[in-house]
C-alpha cells in the first residue's frame, strides 16, 4: 500500500511555496501509529500575501464582475483537473484521516459535482431580480458577492468540504482562501495543483496551513467579509465571536450529540443495521454519527442483543484496503480523549457493551462501543467518535422529551414500522435533518438544505444555501417621479 505523503504546499497568489513554521505536532499514519510528516503553519508574511492578494483582485473586479459563462467556464475546468486528481485525494484522504478507501472514493463524487451544481446556483438567475416599487418604477435587486471568502474544513472530509465551500464562493464571486485542517491536509493540497492547471486568475484561489492560530489571523482580518467553518463547538464559538465584532457573516456546521430512536414495533435487524452504520461510517467521526440511542423499554435488551450479535461481522482494518468496514481513529491523540470519554461515562455507572473484533495492528483502534446505566444529564455532549449511550423510553412523548433534552439539534433519526407515527414524532424533533428508517451519509435530498439548531451552528449549509450564503443583497430603484 501506498502510504508516502509530498511536503506541504501553500498556494498564495498562483504560486507555491513550503510553509516554515513548526508546530511541534506530527501527523501519523493511524493504521500504524508511524510519524509521516511534521504539521507546519504558514508564516505571517505570506498570510498577509494571501489577504492581500485576495482583496485586491476582488476590488479590481476581475473575478467578482467576471460574466457568467466565463467564470462558469472556469469553475468547470477547476473540476476537470480535480477528476484527473481524485484517486490520489481518495488514497491521502484515507491515509491520513483514517476513513475507510470504499468511503473516500465514494466522496469523489462531491469532488467534482460540487462544481456542477454551483455552477447551476450561479446560471439560476437569482442573483438578479427585480420588483414593481410603490411608483410603477422597477426596483433591481442584486446578490452580489460579499467578500474575500475564508473556508475552514474539518480532518474527518476535508478535501470534499473544502470543494463544497470553495465551489460556491468561487462561483458567487468571492475569492476564496482555504485553510485546510492541520490534522490531514494533504488531500487538500492537491486542489491547488488543480487550480493552477485551470489558471484560475491569481489569487482567486488559494491555500494556506495551520492550526487555530492561522484561523484565528485570517477571521480577525477586516478583509475577510464571509467565513465558512466546518468543525467542532469551540472552534465555532470563536469564530462567532470574533465575526460578531465587525458584523461578519459566519456560516458554522458545528457537532451533533444525534438521536437515534428506535420504537417498539420497529424491525430489529433493520434497526440494529442501522444503529452499527451510524455508530461506523467515518468511523464515528462525523458530526451525524449515532451519539444516544433511545429504544423503547420493551425491545431495549433484544435490539441490544442483535446489535451485538451483527457487530462481530464489522470488518475494522487498515483504511487503505478496499475490504475495510471501519478504520482507526485520525490520530492518537484523539484516540486517547475518546478513551477517556468512555470512562467517564463508565464511572458514572455505564456498563459498555461491544463485541467489534479488533485488528492486529498497532493502530488507533477502537471498537464500537454503546453504553447503557448512564444517567441522561450525563450524556448530553458529543463524543467525536464511535462511543453511543443507550436510554430507554416508554412513550413518543417520552422519547421526544430526550432527544430534545440536549442542547444540539443537528440530525435525529426514527426506526420504525409505521412510517406516518415516525414521521409526525420526527417532525417534533428539535434538529436540521430527522431520518426515518435511513442511516445513510447521504442527504435525504440534494437539493434539501442541511439545518442546524442549538449548539449544532449558525446558517444553513446546502446546494443552494451555501452559494447564497457569499451573497450580499443590494436594491436599487428610482423612487421620485
């Protein structure tokens, strides 16, 4: 298997160059535990090259007053590169992160159709509009872009999170600056190979390295005007701070302790089918992953029993084989916090529940874990992992009361036999997105927009959402006679 890693590469005003500051922090391969390559963070001097390159092309208008067929021209031979491109992004992306390759190579398809479909938000026609004013006069109504556009993506997808936000700002006119995660960056290095093969306009696109102290400059900066954060509570928090102070946009897809509910006349291997795919894919390192199962009293301990009983046949192994069901953790680290997590919910009366059968590797490991006797008020926050907490209930009502109990609201999900009784419980569910009977990593539209409530971030992500999202609205009109 092929498991070498290229040195970093920032990208500042079409140009390549190493980033020079350490961080003292060395990425693994998490099927391993081997070091492959330091983190490094780019330097002042070139973040100020990057603001600097970013806001003058946008003041210039070469790329914001661009026609559309032009910039659509563009955005479609940025993809073109990126299909050329998307076996090795698969192959880094699992390397570093993890994630099973069947999953990675699956995400390719964001890779280049988020292009598409940004494009066709951008030929839509909605960024111009007009309306009758009170005089007969027409009133213009324009979308028109907000600004230097700053993109930060999380380690568990970046490369395909990274297309999505970059795809939309490009294509409202925004240049973006991508900042990719510290802890597996390397997919996304290769979009800039794919921009400067494109020759997208310097300083339309660009990447610079590091960790929260590099976000933390290029938020602060007054000519970022829309920052788009994928990630986890805190890292939100602070960019929401910091965005509230000049009244900049923020668009945070933040973490989701999700329910998983599970009625009484459910099918218990569907249910227990599920209930193992949210627990695995990404290795329960999403933001949509199961974090409580609530199952009504009657069937808790035979949905357990098959739960576990269909666990043994989880293949967990090295992420870069195609036969992997489940990979390690992203880094050990990590591994270690999530273990830590798991024992506090042990201490706190839980008793863990696994039968997954672990790889004879010296990997970041760890098996599918639920956890049944841990008090509700203890299980209110996410575990960025594999780890789920199991709840009993005796009415919808009841279960309705638990899943909005926690102060998240990202995805919910309903099993159960009588679809129209899960969806009106569904339909009482505090969160963006509520399943019935569905487990996948897909949406449950694509056109649908992803929502969030509570804790779980700020603004709509979506096919649509997300491109109006670097919009700014101007109406202008004659209003004399």
């Amino acid at each position: 298997m092929n498991t070498t890693v290229q040195p970093l590469q920032d990208y500042i005003d079409g140009e390549f160059s190493a980033p020079t500051v350490h961080r003292g922090i060395w990425l693994e391969n998490p099927n391993t535990r081997e070091r492959i390559q330091e983190q490094m963070a780019t330097d002042d001097a070139n973040i100020e090259k990057a603001l600097s390159a970013a806001q003058n092309i946008h003041e210039s208008g070469v790329w914001a007053e661009m026609c559309v067929d032009e910039r659509c021209a563009y955005l479609a031979e940025f993809s073109a590169q990126i299909e050329k491109r998307k076996d090795e992004i698969s192959r880094l992306e699992s390397l570093t992160t993890g994630v099973p390759i069947s999953l990675t190579t699956m995400f390719q398809i964001i890779l280049t159709g988020a292009w598409h479909l940004a494009n066709e938000q951008l030929k839509s026609g909605w960024t111009f509009s007009t309306h009758e004013g009170f005089t007969g006069r027409t009133v213009e109504v324009y979308r028109r872009p907000l600004g230097v556009a700053l993109c930060l993506v999380p380690w568990n997808a970046p490369a395909p999170m990274a297309v999505h936000k970059a795809a939309n700002a490009l294509a409202a006119g925004c240049p973006a600056i991508l900042k990719p995660t510290e802890w597996s960056p390397n997919g996304c290095d290769i979009l800039a190979e794919a921009a400067h093969e494109a020759k997208l306009p310097k300083g339309v696109f660009q990447i610079v390295h590091g960790g929260p102290e590099v976000g933390g400059k290029l938020v602060k900066d007054s000519r970022i005007r829309a920052v788009s954060f994928t990630g986890g509570l805190a890292g939100g928090r602070a960019i929401a701070r910091e965005c509230a102070m000049e009244m900049k946009p923020a668009q945070l897809e933040l973490g989701g302790n999700n329910n998983v509910i599970v009625l009484e006349d459910a099918d218990l291997d569907k249910s227990a089918d599920g209930i193992i795919n949210l627990m695995t894919l990404l290795n329960g390192q999403w933001c949509r992953a199961l974090g409580r199962l609530l199952v009504h009293e009657s069937i808790a301990e035979k949905l357990l029993e098959t739960t576990l009983e269909k666990m043994k046949d989880i293949k967990i192994g090295d992420s870069l084989s195609f036969e992997t069901q489940m990979g390690p953790m992203v880094h050990s680290l990590h591994l270690e916090k999530i273990k830590g997590q798991l024992d506090e919910l042990i201490s706190k009366g839980g008793t863990a529940h696994t039968s997954a059968n672990l790889p004879d590797l010296e990997g970041n490991f760890i098996a599918p874990t639920l956890v049944t006797g841990v008090k509700n008020k203890d299980a209110q926050h996410e575990i960025f992992g594999p780890i789920g907490t199991v709840h009993t209930f005796k009415s919808d009502d009841e279960a309705v009361k638990l899943a909005n109990s926690t102060p998240y609201g990202l995805e919910g999900y309903v099993f159960c036999t009588d679809e129209e009784r899960g969806l009106n419980l569904a339909r009482k569910i505090r969160a963006g997105g509520i399943k019935v009977n569905g487990s996948t990593v897909l949406s449950l539209s694509l056109m649908a927009p992803r929502g969030a409530w509570g804790l779980s971030g700020l603004h709509d992500e979506g096919t649509i959402e997300t491109f109006q999202f670097f919009c700014g609205t101007q109406v202008v009109g004659v209003e004399g006679n």
